[in-house]
C-alpha cells in the first residue's frame, strides 16, 4: 500500500457513516420485500437518528524508550516474526526474515507502543517490520499514518503493508532507493497517529535508523528490444539474497504519442524449472534527456526466486491507451522479444518471439 | 472484503438472512462509495437504499460467489450515477478541467491537502477507478468487470488517476513515479 492508498482511504475513513440509518434501511428493505408484491413500490422515508460520531482521541504525548520497555515488547509473540508472518500469504518474504538486521527500537506514546522489528537495503528498495501494540487488543480497522522516507530521498515514497496479529498491528514498510553505491541508508520515519475506527490517537513518535546494504553484484545490461513504436531497455538485474531487482527505461516514439496517451512496460519472468512470476515495478521516474513525457526510467521488485533455478527470462510487455472524453477507452497490448539471464555465469541473451508464460490465475486473484 | 463462499451461495439461493448478513457487513463501504458521488447524507442514503433494494431483487442473477462485493459495488455506483444524472447533479468533463486549472493558480496549501477535494476534482472514471482499487481493495481484473473496459486500460486510468491526483497534491507528497502528463 503507498501513500496514495493510504491518503484515499483515509478520505473515505473520514466520511461519517450513520451506522444506525444503514442498518434500519437494511431491515426494512428486507421487511419491506417479503410483504406480497404491490404494484408501486413506494419513495421510503429516511429515518433521522443522530449520526455516529468519531472519536478523536486526544491524549497528552508522553514519550519514552526504555529497558523495561524493550523488554515488554520482546514478550509480544510477533515481535521478530513479522516477515514470517507475512509470509504465510506472500511468496518469497522468507528470505527477508533471514538476511534482514535486527534493529530493535521502541517507543511509546498515549499507550501506544512502536517497535521497529527487522530491516534489508538490497540497493533498490529499504524494506523494514513495525509492530504496535495497545493496552488493549487492537481491531483489523488499524493502521499507522505518517509515511517514512529516507534522508538520502527525495521526500516520502514507496508502499506500506499491514495486518493484525495477535491483536497487535504489524507492518512492512518499503521505500525504493536505487543506488548501489550506497553502503549504507538513512530511515526517518515520524508516525503521526494510530487510526482506528474507534478513533485515531496521535503520539509523539521518532525513529531514525541506519541499514546496510546487502552485497549486491549487478549485471549490467544493454539491451534494447523495440516494437510497435515502443521500446525497452533493459539496463541492469541484480540478483540478491532476498529478491531480484531488474533496472529497466521505456522509450517511445514521438509519432505514437500523436496518436495514444499513455504507455506502460512492464515484466513478467519464468525460471527454467518452469516456475512464472510476477515482477511488480517500484515505481519510475522521467529522466534527463527523455525524448517523450512516457519516457520513463523502472525499477521492478520480484521475489520468492526458486533457488533451484539457474536462469530467469523476463518477458516485457506494455500497453499503449488513449481516453478520450465520451469515447469508450481503448489499449492495445505489445509483447517484446525476452531476454534470458544466465544466473550461473553473469550472461544474457535475446530469445526472438517467445511465447508468453502463464502466471497462476488464482495466485493473481490474491494480489 | 472477502466473505466466506458458503454465506455468499446460501444468499444467492434464496436465504434472505444470508444476504442480510452480508448487505450488514458491507454497509460501510456501500455508503462511503455512494457519499463520494451525491456529497450529502441524505442522499448516499437514498442511493444506499436503492442499491440494497436492487441487490435484494437481483442477487440471484450472481453466478460467481467470488464476484459478490464486485456485483455489489457495480450496482452502487450505477444507483449514484443514476441519481446524479436525473437530479441533474453530474459535473462534466469541460467543467472539471476548467475547475482544476482555476484551482491550480489559486487553490492554497490547506486545499491542496484535503485528499477528498482532490478526488472529488477527478472526472468520474478516474475516481471509480481509485475508489476501487484503493479503498475497496480490488483487483484490476474486478475493477475491470465492474468498469467494463479492458484490464490494460484500467490501469492506465489508475496511473492517470494517480498522477491528476499528485497534481492537485502537489508539493504535499512526493510521488513515486514523478509523472506529468501535461
């Protein structure tokens, strides 16, 4: 989940409900339909009960970071779990539990305790655990606002993740940072409030950590496959010890511009073992020198790589679309040559026309 | 929201509190997405309304357990685009850019923050689309079913969503993808 998420739902989680008119119109719906059918259903009248009303939860900060505190926390059963956790459900987040570094900060604000679990910088994206905990079991409407960055960024990005353990919140935060250069990183990360929808508490919490880089050995590619007016550019994969993170532009024409709006590249992979997987991109960004304004610099995130495998060939494809106003939407599907990486020896090539692997219909269903 | 398969089959076949149960449960975001539309209470209740008196009458013509909520929002939004077009309510394409460009030169700080101001400014399929897929948790393929266009072209609209709503926001967050489409 990215800020935007986070920002659209909580809009929505602002707009009042009136819980108690829903569900009267739900019942009478249900009394009104199973009398004998009229001829004319009539306009109901809308009951008028107050409206219910959010609490905000307004406490004064008291900030602490102890070693009774550390202590208490290390009790809570999912402290050190969280990838575990999460990797019941998502394929390839057991690595990140066994290469991340521990980083062990906690803090407490009105009741609420933050602990920062476990971190990974794989020299493309800060991936780290949270868990909160309250003096009394939280509800699956909670989450943490407030979106971390990096000091070596520009400004918050990436995408949080959470769900409720044990009645306690747990969280995996990720922030893209290509830079392999980078020996190590810097996380701010100032929450702001725990929004439930019994109310929101806002605390007086700061975390600011250092991660080291995981070594990373990229293999610098060049290669560039072009159809339909679009091309690819494959510029780097680097194969970690908790995922594979391919580098990549997209460079169109002018002329298609004239025509479509809008471009996306992005990949699919397949192993030689036969195994298929999703490669979400992390986000791009336009870059100095781009001909076009869908001229866009990729970096794409794929994990849970089967350790058997000694090659993996990504599959790019795209879509070109327009909208126009009063006109039904229209997109065109491109598929790009493949590009095949040999793990074993560091080597890559063309493979011309492939046939599109097939990702796992209900795998998909649960992204 | 997932519900389980077993509560969603007895519903389609007739078991009246089967349906109840899940219409209850759905409530909140049944309204949220109808508030977002007609902008007033009484009103999201009246397209509230519709919509469970129409899921009431139709749930059996659901074939998929799998698509219930996808069903169910479908048919919220309809009742709230329906509403807004015979109250005359509906805000148009030129209108909307129109408002954005006054607002890009004069909207301060404070209406650059409020999220829902910027969601509201969006043509509608824009706003459907982010709705969906943000606060109702969908996948494309189910936006794709509810909006009725190809997936590649519902994801074309989230990320021209997105970038319209960076643009209303900007300078407040930092946008991952950085793109301007203007």
């Amino acid at each position: 989940m990215n800020d935007k998420e986070i920002l659209i739902k909580n809009a929505m989680q602002n707009i009042k409900v009136p819980e108690d008119r829903l569900e009267s119109i739900i019942d009478d719906a249900f009394y009104e339909t199973s009398k004998p059918k009229k001829n004319k259903r009539k306009k109901w009248l809308i009951p008028t009960i107050a409206a219910a009303v959010l609490l905000i939860g307004l406490f004064t900060a008291t900030l602490s970071a102890s070693p009774v505190l550390a202590n208490y926390m290390a009790q809570v059963p999912v402290i050190g779990n969280v990838f575990s956790i999460f990797a019941e459900e998502e394929e390839g987040l057991i690595q990140y539990e066994r290469f991340s570094d521990d980083v062990k900060l906690t803090q407490s604000s009105n009741g609420i305790t933050i602990s920062i679990d476990k971190a990974v910088y794989d020299g493309t994206n800060v991936t780290f655990t949270y868990t909160v905990t309250a003096n009394k079991e939280l509800d699956d409407s909670a989450y943490l606002t407030g979106f971390p960055q990096l000091l070596e960024g520009e400004g918050p990005a990436g995408s949080m993740d959470w769900k409720l353990a044990e009645g306690s919140l747990i969280g995996i935060n990720t922030i893209p940072h290509l830079d392999e250069e980078a020996a190590q990183v810097n996380v701010l990360w100032e929450p702001k409030s725990l929004y439930t929808d019994g109310g929101e508490i806002e605390g007086d919490w700061k975390f600011e950590f250092a991660v080291d880089q995981l070594k990373t050995d990229p293999i610098i590619l060049d290669e560039i496959n072009s159809e339909g007016g679009v091309s690819i550019h494959f510029t780097e994969v680097t194969f970690t010890d908790v995922a594979v993170n391919v580098a990549y532009q997209q460079l169109v024409e002018p002329a298609l511009l004239e025509i479509w709006e809008a471009v996306e590249v992005e990949l699919m992979a397949a192993d030689d073992l036969g195994n298929v997987y999703l490669v979400p991109y992390n986000g791009g960004t336009t870059y100095a020198g781009a001909r076009t304004r869908e001229d866009f610099s990729w970096t794409a995130t794929m994990r849970g790589l089967d350790p058997l495998a000694t090659s993996l060939t990504f599959y790019p494809f795209g879509h070109v679309s327009r909208m126009e106003e009063g006109k039904e939407p229209e997109s065109i599907r491109i598929e790009f040559d493949a590009l095949e990486i040999n793990m074993l020896e560091g080597t890559y090539q063309i493979i011309e026309d492939p046939e599109f692997p097939v990702y796992d219909e209900e795998e998909e269903e649960k992204r | 929201m997932q519900h389980d398969e077993e509560v969603i089959t007895a519903a389609i076949e007739g078991d009246r509190i089967a349906l109840q149960q899940l219409l209850k449960s759905e409530k909140e975001r049944l309204y949220r997405m109808a508030y977002t539309y007609v902008k007033n209470e009484d009103d999201a209740l009246e397209v509230f309304q519709q919509t469970v008196l129409q899921a009431i009458e139709s749930v059996h013509q659901v074939k998929e357990p799998y698509y219930f909520s996808t069903w169910l929002v479908r048919i919220c939004i309809n009742k709230a685009l329906a509403f807004l077009k015979n109250n005359k309510k509906l805000v148009y394409m030129d209108e909307v850019e129109d408002r954005n460009l006054e607002n890009s030169t004069t909207a301060d700080v404070a209406e650059r923050l409020d999220v829902s101001s910027a969601l509201d400014s969006l043509p509608e399929k824009f706003k459907t689309a982010l709705m969906l897929r943000y606060y109702q948790d969908f996948t494309v393929k189910q936006i794709a079913i509810v909006m009725e266009c190809p997936e590649g072209t519902v994801k074309t609209t989230l990320h021209r969503g997105l970038a319209m709503l960076k643009k209303d926001l900007k300078g407040v967050y930092a946008d991952e993808r950085q793109r301007d489409f203007n």
